[in-house]
C-alpha cells in the first residue's frame, strides 16, 4: 500500500507575470522572465497590497475566509509586447523587466490594466501616478516610529433616516503622519436599528451598543492592551456622538476628523491651517444669574443657528443659557483642526464657571447644531464625578426634545450617587 501523501501547503511564492492572451495582438514567444530579485522587491515596495488606485487589497490573505493564498498578478504598464497596451516598438523590450514598469495588483485590476479596451483610459502616465503614489504611501507609512501609531474607531448610523457608510479608503489619507497600528478598525454600525430616532428605545439601545464598544475597546485584558491612540471618524445622529465622546472621556489621546462631502477627494482631510475671524466662536454669557439656578443650557451654534426662545420651550423651567456661535453658521464652518481645540478651550471655560461659581447647578442641557467631531469633543469635556447630569437634545421641526441623559445622579441619603 502505498503511503497517503500529505496535502500540498498553498505556495506564498510571489507570482511570475502572467498576461492572457488578447484578442487583436499577437503573444511575444520570446519573452523574459522577470528576475525573482525584482518580484521580491515588488511585493515589498508594495506592502503585499493591490496598486490600483483605490484598492489597497491585501494580496497574500483572501478578505472573506482569511485563509493565505497568492491573489497577485504582475501588470505591465508598457505592454511586453509592441502590440500589448501602451506597446511601444522599442521601449516594450526595455522595459519588460523594469521594476518602474511593473505594478503588483489583485487579478480584477490586473485584468483591466491589460485590456486593450480600457488603454485610452488606463494610460501611461495613470498607471505611474498610481504606482508612485502607492509606494510612496508605503514608505511614510513603514518609516514611522511607533508613537506614530493610531487605531481606528468608525462609527456609522442613520441621519434624517438615510444610512451612513465610512469608506476605509477614504479614511487612510487622513491620519497621516500617523499608521494603523492594526489590521483591524473598531466600527460601531448603527445602522441596522430597526426602530427610528423617533423611539426612544432607538437611542437606548444604540447607547448600549456605544457603551459595549467602547467598554471593550479600552478594557486591558490578557493578550491584549487598549490603543495609546486613536482616530475617530464619525457618520451619526449628534447625541449619539456626545455620548460617544463621554465614555472615552479627555484621558485618551485622540483625534478627530470632519467629513467634508463637498470636497472633490480627501475629504476626511483637515485644511492647512489659515484661521481668520470668520472661523472664531462668539460666546454670550448669560445677564443674569440667580444663585438658585438649577438647570443651565448649553447652546453651540455651528452648522446652524439656534433660537434661544426655542431652547425655553423644550427646557420648561427656569434656566440661563450660554452660546458658542459661528460668526456665520453653516455646514463648512468646520475646516481646521485648531477649531476643535479653540472650541475645547471655551467649552472648558464654561464648564469651569458652572463648577467653581454655581454649585446647586442639578442639570445641564446641551443643544448642539455642531459637525460630528465637536459634539464628541463636548462629551470629552464632561468630567464625571464634577459635572451634573446632561440632557441631549435633538431638534425635530419645529422643536427640540430630550433624547437622552448621560451622567445621570440619584440623591441617596444626602448625597449624590452616579447612576
């Protein structure tokens, strides 16, 4: 009998060039092989990852499965043959081996690269673009040093009713200086709730979910220890976001980013820093203020502007009211990241005052037309044990409404207790 083989283990060799036969171009019989020193260093210019534009898929690993498997082939910019895509009678001979005139991607792209179809719109000097600028990502990325490293918390969920989706490639031009420390992004999708935003067990049950994740996320246990950084991106309903930002609290080190959807591409991306006038806050303090005060609104007036008299209304009882506002409230208000630190500095400030000067304060009620990174950014500026409880509002024409509380306080036998 003979002896069963053993199952072949699935080759991590990185693959040798090759291009199909086209329809209207005759295959070069005499043609090279790349030299295996120029596919190594290929493979590692590029990550392991696809080089098309856009792509980024990792090549040695199957996205579904996670099982390894070679999913690369070897594209030629100027075709091997003079008849290929982008041939040349001379240059094709030159270059068939040239590390310049080879891209590593995943065999969709690669196919597309050497159809003969797509060459007028897959040009030369696209295929090059994309290949510098893949690799020259790759280079800023592995030169990092580890205090650059950040993880990713994405959170998702519906607005207005509509769904909300974060790309991971649009994301990744936005940390830079800094790399993902790991393979994996933390996202928190809320979009599959059933019940809308006009049920309250909607927002008890995404607060859960926030909680839950965030709980995880930063509770150190065995083989595992909680990120020393980390870059939030954020696509949902405003209350959702301060509470977000209350449970990771000002301890963690973080940034933020503003999805700018009217900007062509990068639109994650911070502006270079150009402040003026028009981008600082204008605070209003309140005339007066009884030394009884129990409850105390919050107004930030940025995306658009909030009526005091509105405020009243949804507030019913005797109160005083700050504002931040925006010289001109409007969706782009939001363009630099020093904004965010401008608004964290004022927003202490108050917060500061209630504390220090009116300590029978019992409620707070935040009212917040801000971009999603400013609403974290009031979460964060919550201090637990300091700060009484928070109410958040969210408008619906042509009124606000109490949505939920965060911080909540119980009185047991004199004291306060947090709930």
């Amino acid at each position: 009998m003979s002896k069963r083989q053993k199952p072949a283990t699935p080759s991590m060799t990185p693959p040798t060039t090759a291009t199909p036969k086209r329809p209207g171009y005759t295959k070069r019989t005499n043609r090279k092989d790349i030299p295996k020193q120029v596919i190594n260093e290929l493979w590692a210019r590029a990550a392991g990852r696809c080089e098309f534009h856009g792509c980024n898929e990792l090549l040695y690993r199957d996205a579904l499965t996670g099982q390894r498997h070679n999913g690369a082939t070897i594209a030629h910019i100027v075709a091997y043959s003079p008849e290929g895509p982008r041939g040349h009678p001379t240059r094709s001979v030159e270059l068939e081996c040239d590390i310049e005139n080879i891209m590593l991607t995943c065999k969709l792209h690669g196919s597309l690269i050497d159809n003969l179809n797509h060459v007028d719109f897959y040009t030369e000097e696209t295929l090059k673009g994309y290949k510098i600028q893949h690799e020259t990502r790759i280079i800023q990325a592995t030169a990092a040093v580890d205090d650059q490293k950040t993880s990713l918390l994405l959170i998702q969920g519906r607005i207005n009713g509509e769904k909300s989706f974060i790309r991971d490639g649009e994301v990744a031009s936005a940390i830079r200086p800094r790399w993902p420390g790991s393979e994996k992004n933390t996202t928190i999708d809320l979009n599959d709730h059933v019940l809308g935003e006009d049920h309250q067990a909607y927002w008890e049950t995404c607060t859960a979910q926030i909680k839950d994740s965030v709980d995880s996320l930063l509770r150190k246990r065995t083989g595992y220890s909680p990120p020393q950084h980390l870059s939030v991106f954020a696509l949902a309903p405003i209350p959702l976001l301060t509470f977000l930002g209350f449970k990771l609290t000002s301890r963690i080190d973080l940034d933020l980013f503003q999805h700018r959807r009217h900007k062509p591409s990068e639109k994650w991306c911070w502006d270079a820093e150009n402040t003026g006038p028009e981008n600082v806050l204008k605070i209003r303090h309140p005339g007066e203020w009884p030394e009884d005060t129990r409850d105390v609104a919050i107004m930030v007036s940025m995306t658009s502007l909030i009526d005091p008299d509105a405020v009243t209304r949804a507030v019913g009882v005797s109160h005083v009211q700050f504002e931040l506002r925006a010289p001109k409230p409007g969706p782009d208000f939001l363009k630099f990241r020093s904004q965010i630190s401008d608004f964290q500095a004022e927003m202490m400030d108050i917060l500061t005052i209630i504390r220090d000067r009116f300590r029978r304060v019992e409620r707070l009620h935040f009212f917040l037309a801000t971009p999603a990174p400013i609403a974290i950014k009031a979460g964060q500026c919550l201090i637990e044990k300091a700060d009484s409880e928070v109410l958040i509002y969210e408008y619906k024409k042509p009124n606000y409404s109490a949505v939920m509380t965060i911080n909540k306080k119980s009185h047991v036998a004199g004291e306060k207790a947090h709930a």
